[in-house]
C-alpha cells in the first residue's frame, strides 16, 4: 500500500499552482499507484481552521479511503481544541496538523500544549511543518515536543526542509522516540532519503509529496528511484503510515501497485 | 523515447558527497534513471575560476576520459568581460562550436546587460548558440530583460522553481527564443498546464542534479498527461530543436 502522509487541498495562495482540485490528485494518485493521500486543506492553514477543517473532512467523506483529513491545529483559537476533540473520530480523520510557522507561533509555545494534550490522549498522529533553523519548528524544537510528551506520535514534515539539516533531523529522529520524518519538498534528492533511512531507520522514515502544492509524482518518484532495499521502501511508502495511523486508514481498495512501480524502475 | 537531460553537472560540488565527480560516475546516474544522454557543466567552471590554470587542467582531465562522448555534451561556462573574462573574445567561443553555453552572471559579478557581453549575445545569437542561465542564480527579471534586449538569442532557464509559473508564462508568451528546463517545475500538473498553454516544444526536460533532484523529475516524464508525442518532444525534441545543427545524435 502507497499512502501519502502529507497532502494539501485548495490554493495555497502566494503562488500559481495549476491544479488544485482532489479529482486532478486523485487522477494522479490513480496513475501512480497512491492508495491514500491525507490532506489539509489551504482554507484552514491561511485563513480560517475551522471552516478549513470541515472542507478537508467533507472531502475525507467524499472520498473515503482515498482522502484523509489532516484538521489544522490553530495556536490563535482559543477554543480551537474543543471543536477538533468534537472532530477527532469522524471518520476520515487522520491527526492533526501543526504549522507553526505560518501561525508564527513556536511549536514549544504554551499556545500548542492543548492540541498536543489532546492527540497524546486520543493516540493520534501530529504532523508538524518541520523547518531547520526556524525559530517556529526547527526540528530539535519537534523532538523536544515528543520528549514532552511520551506516547506522542510526531512527524517532522519535509524532514526538516533544507538539506544541511536533513543529517541532524535523522539523528534527532533515531534518538526521540515518537519522533518520524515525512520526506515531502523539492529540496530532498533520493541521495538524502537514502541517508535518512541509513540513520533514522526505515521505520522512522514516511512518504509524503505536499501535492497539491507540490506534484505528487515528483515526490514518489524520489522513492521509487531511491536505491533503499525493497523492504526499507516498503515501509517508507506506506507501511509505516499503516502502523502509525492503524484503524483511521481503512483497508486500500486494490493490491497495490507498487511492485509494478518497482518493476519500472531506471 | 530518446532523453535528454539538459541540466547536469560534472565533478564534485563543495555543499555535498556526490558520485558524479567524473564520467563513469555520471553515466551510472543516467543509466540508473534511463537516461539517455545529457549536456554538462564542469562544477570547477561554475564553482572555480573558469579562467585558472587549475580550472582549465581539470576540465580538460575531466572530459578527456570519453574520447568520442555517446552520452554528454558541454555547456562551457563563459564570462562575458573582455580580459577579466572567459574566455576573452566570443571568437575563441564560436571556434569551438559548441551545442549551448552556460553563463553564471550574479556568482561570477559581470553584467549581463554591460556593453562587453551585448556584444557577445549578439555573436551568439548570429550563430544559434544557445545559453543557459540558472533562475535561482540570476532571478526571471534578469533573464526577461536579457531576452527583451536580444530576442534573436534562445535562452535556456535552468532551476525556474515551483513558484515561479506566472513570471515563466509571461517570457514564454513574449519570447519565442526562451526555453525551460522542467527539472524544478514541481508544482502541482506545471509540466502540463504550460505545455498546453505554450507547447512542449518551449518545455526543455532537466534535471540539476547532482544540486537538485533527479529521480522525481525523471519519475514524471514517464507519467505526465499528456499526447505521447508532447512528452517525446519535452523528453529530447526540444533540445533537439534548441541545439540545431549541433545536435550529435
């Protein structure tokens, strides 16, 4: 099974992106094999979490199986954590999304506890924009998020983002546990991925793409083409997000089609 | 399908441990990705001083390995500035004939809009010599003043970046001699919407690497919605068409 773990849904606004819709990503995620892709949605990440929210689980409905919801977690709502605990078992959902830099509020802050209580107390996955050198989400914050909250599950999204942190965040993923890396962003090469896995360990390591922000067969690309052994790719493109979010991913719908991707490669 | 990676480097880079510091390292990158062939340029000419002794030996070393090369051609990096340039005349550039330059204006600190290199896009340009400039190095109002000031000089945009597709589709729609390379075009279906909005033959397939990533790039030639004889045409017949005569396959 392939899942994406880091998805979004919408226009994110600051720049052109010529397909948006989840029709066109879920043609692609057809044309190449992704099962399941988890979204948040561009509404609630640059405007609006609440309304936001309910657009990404209105398409978690609309798609079951094929789209999951990744609710935004607002540090500025005061109330924000009673709506999303409201939110948490409506089926679809699949954990929550913290962004700390777009709200310009640091993942340490006091503002962030809440949400992270709550997913620490419902066992469901946080996805954290993940940023080195940020004062908002560098990865080493991320990791002493998961030593605060033992039992936590924490992804640092993009791995951290910019290639002279990839090393550290992987260092930072083996040691903390609770602590995974999602490899979504156009800076990481398969090079990367492959030091990832050889320091973190596979089961440390997630596929996700940032489409509709970004494309998701680049992203996908980068796994298939990687030089990983075929067990450690396995788990990277979908066995691990099978463990992590358990019966919040429903069964995929065919037998994937990864072997057949594998079978293309170079 | 033939392809073609129109954006490669050759030797070590100083910001990463890469396997293409010479040819038998590069060709296993191409044949891992099925990668045809591709044009090059040496990291000691972009990193270096172009004009070194030192430079101009380890080039020299670095590409004399394949006597008869099947699988890459040269993009040389020039420095447009008479004597503290490389090399000092466009004559001693248009001897050596070469398939498209490469030019590196904001990391080697000339102007690219100076009299010396005018008169250099105008040699080049009088003899269908490409050149290749690196958005995220020089930025796309560079490049759009460079194509407004010489629009008989085809311009090849390397790196344009995912966020850049407004800024790409106006020089596409203004200029027939610009070009761009797909290696960053990430954005969600970018490939597709400027191929149909543009052609395919204005969409030249690259990758960067070993800077950017090449396997994703690769991964979505194979998978892009489009005719099969778009993808053809961005997979190699663009850079067929942008290279001209000089084409060596």
């Amino acid at each position: 099974m392939i899942v994406d773990i880091h998805g979004h849904l919408g226009s994110p606004g600051d720049f052109f992106v010529p397909e948006p819709s989840a029709q066109w990503l879920l043609r692609m995620a057809d044309r190449v094999g992704i099962d399941a892709i988890g979204v948040s949605h561009f509404v609630a990440l640059n405007l609006d979490a609440r309304r936001g929210n309910t657009m990404a689980i209105d398409l978690a409905t609309q798609y079951p199986g094929r789209l999951g919801a990744w609710l935004v977690a607002n540090p500025h709502d005061r109330d924000g954590d009673r709506v999303i605990a409201d939110q948490l078992d409506v089926p679809g959902v699949w954990g929550l999304k913290v962004h700390p830099d777009f709200h310009s509020v640091p993942v340490l802050d006091r503002r962030y506890e809440r949400y992270l209580r709550l997913a620490a107390d419902h066992s469901v996955p946080v996805l954290s924009h993940g940023q080195t050198r940020s004062d908002y989400s560098d990865p080493a914050d991320l990791a002493e998020v998961a030593r605060r909250h033992p039992g936590l599950t924490l992804l640092v999204g993009h791995a951290g983002l910019w290639t002279d942190g990839f090393a550290r965040a992987a260092e930072l993923a083996a040691a903390q546990p609770g602590l995974h890396l999602e490899i979504a962003g156009s800076r990481l090469t398969t090079r990367w991925l492959e030091r990832m896995v050889a320091i973190a360990g596979a089961d440390k390591v997630l596929f996700g793409t940032d489409a509709n922000f970004l494309d998701p067969r680049v992203g996908l690309g980068k796994v298939v083409h990687s030089r990983l052994a075929d067990a450690d790719r396995e788990l990277v493109l979908g066995g691990n997000a099978v463990r992590l979010l358990g019966r919040r991913l429903p069964p995929h719908r065919q037998p994937s089609r990864e072997q057949d991707l594998l079978g293309r490669r170079g | 399908m033939l392809v073609f990676d129109a954006h490669r480097l050759l030797g070590p880079i100083p910001s990463d441990d890469v396997t293409t510091t010479d040819l038998d390292g590069l060709v296993a990158e191409l044949d891992h990705l099925a990668i045809d062939a591709c044009a090059v340029s040496c990291t000691a000419e972009i990193f270096g001083d172009p004009r070194s002794e030192h430079t101009r030996e380890t080039v020299a070393a670095w590409l004399a390995a394949e006597a008869a090369p099947t699988r890459h051609l040269t993009a040389q990096v020039i420095i447009p500035a008479g004597t503290s340039g490389w090399p000092s005349t466009p004559e001693d550039i248009l001897g050596a004939a070469p398939a498209l330059v490469r030019a590196c204006p904001v990391r080697h600190h000339f102007d690219p809009l100076g009299p010396v290199a005018r008169s250099w896009w105008r040699e080049l340009a009088a003899h269908d010599i490409p050149v290749a400039l690196d958005a995220g190095e020089c930025g796309l109002p560079l490049i759009s003043a460079l194509a407004a000031t010489h629009p008989r000089l085809r311009i090849l945009v390397l790196s344009a970046g995912y966020r850049e597709l407004r800024r790409l589709a106006e020089l596409l729609e203004t200029f027939p001699g610009v070009y761009i390379e797909t290696g960053t075009l990430v954005a969600a279906g970018a490939v597709e919407w400027l191929a149909r909005e543009y052609g395919p033959d204005r969409l030249v397939f690259g990758t960067g690497a070993p800077l950017w990533d090449d396997a994703g790039p690769r991964f979505l030639l194979d998978h892009l919605e489009l005719p099969e004889p778009d993808v053809e045409m961005v997979a190699a017949g663009s850079a067929r068409e942008l290279i001209g005569e000089r084409w060596p396959w």
